[in-house]
C-alpha cells in the first residue's frame, strides 16, 4: 500500500484530514492549520476553472488587453468562467 503525503496548497502543512468525496468522485481535503485561509480542497480537480490561481491569471490576461473569448482560449476555460471572474471584481 502506497502512502501519499497530502499538503495543503495554500500554507504548506501537512494537518490534512479527509472530507468526504466531491460529486465527480475525487476525494476532499480539509486544512486544519486555523491560520490558512484554504479550507477544503482537491488534489486533482475536474475542471480546470476550478484550481487554485486560474482567477488570477484570468485578471493578468485581462489587464493585458485580452478579450474574454482569446482569455478563455489561452486559459483553458469556458468564457463563462471568465465572465464570473469579471463580475465578482466589478469588471464587467
């Protein structure tokens, strides 16, 4: 039986416990480091949307003159992803 050391990926520790199974089957994670921000997270996501940074990469190609539609092409995302990042910073 193989062990994998599960570390947040937000501050690094290794005080992980389980937290249930996501819809898509992939197993949970939650932090229990009480000055991390990240509570609950995923080793491997489904959507690419989903992970942890893509918010930010979507605001630099945006603040780089990308339109929404050449953004979700180079970010791998749907423009609706995009549209959502814009919205929750009044961008949009």
């Amino acid at each position: 039986m193989v062990m994998i050391a599960v570390k947040c990926p937000d501050c690094g520790s290794e005080k992980v416990g389980k937290y249930g199974i996501s819809s898509a089957g992939v197993q949970r994670y939650k932090c229990k480091n009480t000055e991390c921000k990240t509570v609950i997270f995923q080793l491997e996501y489904s959507y690419k949307g989903c992970k942890p940074g893509v918010e930010a990469e979507i605001l630099r190609k945006i603040a780089n003159s990308g339109g929404i539609r050449d953004t979700a092409r180079s970010v791998e995302v749907s423009k609706y992803k995009v549209k959502s990042v814009l919205k929750k910073q009044h961008l949009l």
